[in-house]
C-alpha cells in the first residue's frame, strides 16, 4: 500500500479575502459567494510527498517509455526525503506524437502522488481567462482553473497538465500562454493573482505537466522555464508489456477469474499499434468478443481494430 506525506499549507491570506470581501458588497453576488466559500474552507491546503523512495517504480513497468523522465523523478524524490523537504520540481514538458502516453503518464503521476490531477486542454485555447481568470466587472467573469483547483481542492501541489500546449492561440490582448510566464517561476508564483478574485495565491507548489507533439510554437522564454523530455514510443516488447499489465488489469476488474491470464503473443502483436486511449476499450471489446463466442480466452480475431480516418498505424 503506497502512504503518502502531506504537510499543510496556506494558499491565501484570509486577511485579505475578508477585506476583499467587504469592498465587493453589492457589486458582484457571485465574487461574495466565491470570497465566501475561500473564508469557510480556510487558506491550507496539503503538500504531499510520497513516503518512499520507491513510489515511482510501478510508473517504470506502466510507462516503460518514460524511462529519462521517472529517472530525473526518482532523483529529485530522493532528494526530497534526504533534506525532510517537499517534491517540488520545474515544471516539464514531454514531447511526442500522438498516442505515446503523455496526458496518461501525467495522471498516474498525480495519482502515485495522492494529489489532484487538473487537465486543461490548450487545443485551440484562445483566451488566456481559462487559467488566470476574467475580471469580475465582465458579464459572466468567473476565476480561472489554477484559482478555482487551489481554493476548491484540498491540495496545494495538484498535478496542472497543460495539454497540447503548442496549439494554444491568442492575440495581444489575449494570450493564453502570457500567465505562465508567472506560474512557471515558483517565486513568482507565490503571489499569483487571479483576475476575477483579485487576491494573492500561492501557486508555487503546483506540479506543471505540459505536453506538446513539438516545440514549434513555443515561445522560447518559456521552454527555458522547463524540463524538455522526448518521448519515445514504446518498443515492440515494451509495448506488449503495457497490453498484458492492462488486459490483467481488467480480468481482476470486471472478476474474469476463468479467463485465460496471459494473452497469446500473436494477439500482442496485433495490440502493438493501438494507442493507450484506445487500448482499454480495444481489449474489453476483445474479451466481449470472446465471451459472446463460449471463450475464456482472446483470439487475435477478437481483436478488431479501427482505422481513424487520415492517420497511420501508432504506437503507445
């Protein structure tokens, strides 16, 4: 069983959101009942720590092709525990095609973690409001998702995942990469200021997962600000690893205990191209397949895969 440290934390001055609130009556209902909520909850919040130092290593058998990334983890999980300190590293961005594991990878990591896991989307973003907020004098302002994930949830280090980010777009007036040239810097960070709530937040300890098919259309100053890891597709054999742990994984949950426990290496090989968002339901239509059939086991006909339009055969 993984036990995790959690030490606490305050993410606002409930000084400041008191007065916050006293200057906010009669402008805005919704900003009251939000400055409300932050007094009701209070300002800490836990900054978890994985107790071993082995955490990470079920991550090396899930995410085999993650090797450089869970290495420079490990490390800095060491360090964590050598100096009594919190796991707090830079912010990362992994780099690869479509299918290899990243957004998947990235929700593993914060369930390993025992922290929130917040997925925000950058795919054709065009308003940086999404993550900093929209002033409470527009009509329908609400704070944005760092905001809204430190002052609802109950951890100070949510694992952020900033999905395809190089597809982010905006103008001048509306950048939705400008915020994170704050909330990537942790001393900056400590005072992030939401434009809605309008109060300081300490967002320095949030875990920052950005992820990218390529760096084109990053802007430099903020690469810079980040690990960059390229990330490989898995090998054939690494690739038939993460099929198995994944088909015993639904045997024991759907209780399939007369099912056949290894799968058969020609329907390994079959699997081999079909991607982790895929996987799952590849394999549940397989065992459907097989079950409809009298079966307690998978055929590599009961693997029936299905071409997306415009793309070629990927792998993990």
């Amino acid at each position: 069983m993984s036990i995790t440290l959690a030490r606490s934390r305050a993410v606002y001055d409930l000084n400041e959101v008191q007065g916050a609130l006293d200057r906010s009556r009669g402008r805005s209902p919704e900003l009251e009942a939000f400055y409300e909520r932050m007094l009701e909850t209070g300002a800490e919040r836990f900054v978890t720590t994985p107790s071993s130092i082995d955490a990470l290593d079920p991550l090396f058998e899930e995410c085999p092709n993650f090797d450089d990334v869970l290495d420079d983890l490990a490390r800095y999980l060491r360090l964590a525990h050598a100096g009594d300190k919190g796991f707090n590293v830079m912010p990362i961005l992994l780099l690869g095609g479509p299918g290899v594991g990243k957004t998947h990878f990235a929700k593993r990591l914060a369930k390993v973690m025992q922290t929130d896991c917040e997925l925000i989307s950058m795919n054709a973003l065009s308003a940086g409001f999404v993550i900093t907020g929209s002033s409470a004098s527009w009509r329908g302002a609400k704070c944005g998702k760092v905001a809204e994930r430190l002052v609802r949830g109950q951890f100070a280090n949510p694992v952020i995942v900033l999905d395809e980010v190089e597809k982010a777009t905006g103008s001048s007036q509306s950048d939705p990469l400008a915020a994170l040239y704050q909330l990537l810097e942790p001393e900056t960070a400590s005072a992030f200021r939401d434009e809605f709530i309008d109060v300081d937040i300490d967002a320095s300890q949030i875990f920052w997962v950005l992820t990218a098919n390529s760096t084109e259309g990053i802007p430099h100053p903020l690469l810079n600000r980040m690990a960059v890891y390229e990330v490989p597709a898995p090998t054939p054999e690494q690739a038939a690893g993460i099929a198995q742990r994944m088909y015993a994984g639904l045997l024991r949950e759907l209780n399939l205990s007369a099912f056949d426990p290894r799968l058969d290496d020609v329907v390994l090989d079959r699997l081999a191209g079909v991607s982790p968002r895929d996987l799952r339901k590849t394999l549940l239509d397989g065992l459907g397949y097989a079950v409809a059939d009298g079966r307690a086991h998978v055929k590599v006909d009961d693997i029936r895969l299905k071409p997306t339009p415009g793309k070629g055969r990927i792998g993990f």
